[in-house]
C-alpha cells in the first residue's frame, strides 16, 4: 500500500489565518505541529516514508520541505498548476507506476492534508480493514456518522452490504439544505463523505477509462506527457470525475472523530473551552461573552457582552462573524480579490526556502521589513534596478556579499547594498539570523530581483 497526500489546496475558508501563500495545510491549529505533519505521522503508524507521495504546488515545495525537516524517503510532487483532485490524484498515480513501479494490484490511500482524525489507532485499523474490499476491485470511501446536520459536507447513502463491514454506496448527495440534512439524520444510513479514498491501480484505472476519459487519455501517455500537458486536464475533482459515477464504489463506516477544518465554526469545535464555553488564543480579556472564538495574536482583545462570535485578528486584518455563518468566508475572500485587496491572499509574513520575512512598514520610496534567516541558509545572489537596501544586524551573524567583497556582520552592524550591485545575505551560524532591512527607491515589488545563483533552483523569489 501507498498513500497520496493531497496538499496543494489554497484554503480560503480560515481566512485571514489560512492565505492562498501559506494555507491551512501549514498551520499549527490543535497542537505543536502543522496539519500537514499530522497527516504524515499519523500515516507513518503503518507505512513507511518511500510510501508517501505528496502533492502540492510549486509554490508550496519549500513549506512542504521545512514542515518535514529530518524525515528522508518521501515522495514530493508539484503539479504545474492547480486542476483539482482527479488530475492531481492521476498525476500522482503516473509517478508511482513509472517511477516507482507500482503494481496494477499494489492499493493507494488517498487522503487530504488538513484534517483531523482521533483515535490514529481506528483510522488505522479502517484503512487496514478496507484492503480486501479494494482489492476485491472497489472504489472505497471512508464515510463519517453524522452528529449534527451538518450542511457544509457532502453525504454517502449506504447501500447493501459487502461484507467486511463495507456497503456499496446507493447516491452521493451534494451539501444539503438544513430540512435535508436533518432528514438524513433521522433516517439514518447516510454519511459525511471524509474524502479519503482507498482502491487499487488496476481498478482506477479501469473505472477512469469508462467514467472520465478526456482524463485517461493524457493519463495514458505517460508521466512526460501528463507533467508536460497538464494544463489539458479539465479542471474537476475525483468525487465528480469518478466516485458519483462509478457503480463500484464501496463505502466504509469511519468510526472516529473527524473534523475536516473547513471553516470557523468547525476549528471551533476542537479547541479546548473555558467554563463559559470560549476558545481563546492570543492576549484576550473577555467580559461577559460567552460560546465565542477569540483568536488573537500581538495586539490586545477585548470583549463585553458577546455571544455565539468569532473574532480573529491578524497583524493586517481582522474578521468578526457570528457563529454559523462562516460558510460565508469563502464568500467574502472572492469579494476582497475583485477589490484588489492583497490581505485576500498575502500575509504579512512571507516564508522562503530560506526562512521568513514580515513587512513593517511601508510608504512612498521606503519598505522597512524583519528578515530571518534559518542556519546554514542563504538567499539567492540577486541585485535590484530600483531600490537600494540598509541591513542592520539584530541576532546571530551574517555573511554578507556586495560586488566582489565579502564581510561578516554581528549584532548592532550594518551595511549598505546600492542598487544595480549583486549582493548575497547568508546565514554560517547555528542560531537564526535576524536583520532589519530597509530598502529606497522609485519601485519596491519583489518581482524587481534579478537572479544570478540560487541553491533552490527558483525562478523568482
């Protein structure tokens, strides 16, 4: 068995914490480690690291990368641009038949990179118990019991039984209304569709050729052809492409907690509460509120007399909505990208392979950022047609390159970087390197960088 991370979703539904720069899959909601790392370890309980092919965007290679530090074997794939999951999963499947010989019998697990799952041990045994049925030549799906009629997931009506505690799906329905949805509960036999998936290549592949075969034929051409002509994948996912067509799907009850972080109210649901019932994070003094999400940052919040709200802060945004309408967001994220408003995709903090930089403050011919430098890193050797640049030294050492002279710069030092001159920032220490820098000039965009060397092999930075 393989299994197939899909980590190249863009998350708008958690805005402003999760950005189309850095997505949900990255962040650190319920613990110490990202979504992404979650995934990963709770999939290293029973396969090893050669098994896991990870599919993201270019854009994502390096988060995926430092998310990973210390774990060598896995497979990292970056699709050429986004065209949703059936493409992404094809692409995927490509690999692991000519790349890493996967046999037409050999089953892959495909599974999103931003859920939560709890107890790991009856996810495990699940995905364990549903391999004779996928190799029995079904398309399996993980479905969750209901809890709540819940309106933002799409369901699975059981069918008759298979056996192995399987059932053949009889309909896949579409987020409901909440009069449906509330029906399905009382039936009973409907599940929340979790979007993990378990088959085997040969079935796939088979199931692909007769339901999605605008798909199969550039799958059929090969890895070269698909990495090559990706751009020709119609732009759809595996639930529409193949899982609501295919009259051999099967569908495996999944008996554990399951939250899929797809919007406010349901990050909400897994974070600890106080005794009047509020999440809280951050600097927050709360006055007479109640059943509230108030998560903060740097800045101080505060609230009186609030109820049933979620207030998030962001050092460039904050988002006030009343619980239950946070479906909404997505919403609201497309009406800031038709208005230009860069906080709908940009944070303050940008991460590079290198390690972050956050922008200060700006104006007129000056931007003043904080750059961290992560140890034995290096930025690219890059100059600059329209701005100059002052770094100042606020911890750790740095190795600096200007024209054809090297220094070594340590705390409270500084120097200068005039324009159209190459230059070079590098980190020789084993503390992060932290500067100030501040650039002039008629233009600041970051797409004013020529390149000339870089160790990560980028286009732009």
């Amino acid at each position: 068995m393989k299994a197939i991370i899909l980590a190249g979703g863009s998350g708008t539904r958690l805005w402003p914490l999760s950005r189309e720069e850095y997505p949900k899959q990255f962040l650190r909601l319920n613990g110490e480690d990202s979504l992404l790392k979650q995934t990963v370890s709770r999939l290293l309980r029973f396969l090893a690291p050669e098994d896991l092919i990870i599919i993201t965007r270019k854009d994502y290679k390096f988060h995926v990368k430092s998310h990973l530090t210390g774990l060598e074997g896995y497979h990292l794939l970056c699709e050429p641009e986004g065209r949703n999951t059936a493409p992404a999963i094809a692409f995927s499947l490509a690999y692991a038949r000519e790349k890493l010989g996967a046999s037409p019998e050999e089953t892959f697990l495909v599974c999103p990179s931003d859920h939560v799952i709890r107890p790991e041990e009856e996810f495990v045994q699940a995905v364990q118990q549903a391999a004779p049925t996928a190799r029995a030549g079904y398309l399996v799906t993980f479905g969750i019991e209901p809890k709540r009629p819940e309106t933002g997931y799409g369901y699975i009506k059981r069918g008759e039984s298979l056996g192995e505690n399987a059932f053949k799906v009889a309909c896949f329905t579409e987020k409901p209304d909440r009069q449906t949805a509330e029906s399905y509960l009382k039936e009973g036999g409907y599940f929340w569709n979790a979007g993990i998936f378990l088959f085997s290549l040969k079935t796939f592949e088979n199931e692909l050729a007769r339901y999605a075969p605008a798909i199969f034929s550039l799958y059929s051409e090969g890895f070269p052809a698909i990495e090559a002509r990706f751009s020709e994948f119609p732009d759809i996912s595996i639930d529409y492409a193949l899982m609501e067509k295919s009259a051999r799907v099967a569908v495996i009850p999944l008996k554990v907690y399951w939250n899929d972080i797809g919007s406010w109210d349901a990050l909400f649901d897994i974070l600890a509460k106080d005794e009047a019932g509020n999440a809280q994070t951050g600097k927050v003094i709360a006055l007479d509120t109640r059943n509230c999400l108030i998560w903060g940052g740097e800045r101080l919040i505060a609230t009186i007399g609030l109820e049933d709200h979620l207030v998030v802060e962001t050092p460039d945004a904050l988002l006030i909505v009343k619980r239950g309408h946070t479906q909404q967001v997505s919403q609201l994220v497309k009406k800031l990208k038709a208005s230009g408003y860069r906080e709908a995709t940009e944070h303050v903090t940008t991460y590079r392979p290198w390690g972050r930089y956050t922008v200060l403050e700006e104006g007129p011919r000056y931007k003043i950022k904080r750059i961290v430098v992560n140890p034995g890193e290096r930025l690219s050797l890059q100059m600059h047609y329209h701005r100059s640049e002052h770094w100042v030294v606020v911890r750790g050492t740095a190795k600096v390159q200007i024209g054809d002279e090297e220094m070594f710069l340590h705390e409270n030092e500084s120097v200068f970087v005039p324009k159209s001159t190459k230059h070079r920032l590098e980190n020789p220490g084993k503390i992060p390197l932290e500067i100030i820098e501040v650039q002039n000039g008629e233009y600041l965009g970051e797409d004013d960088i020529v390149r000339f060397e870089d160790v990560y092999g980028r286009e732009k930075d």
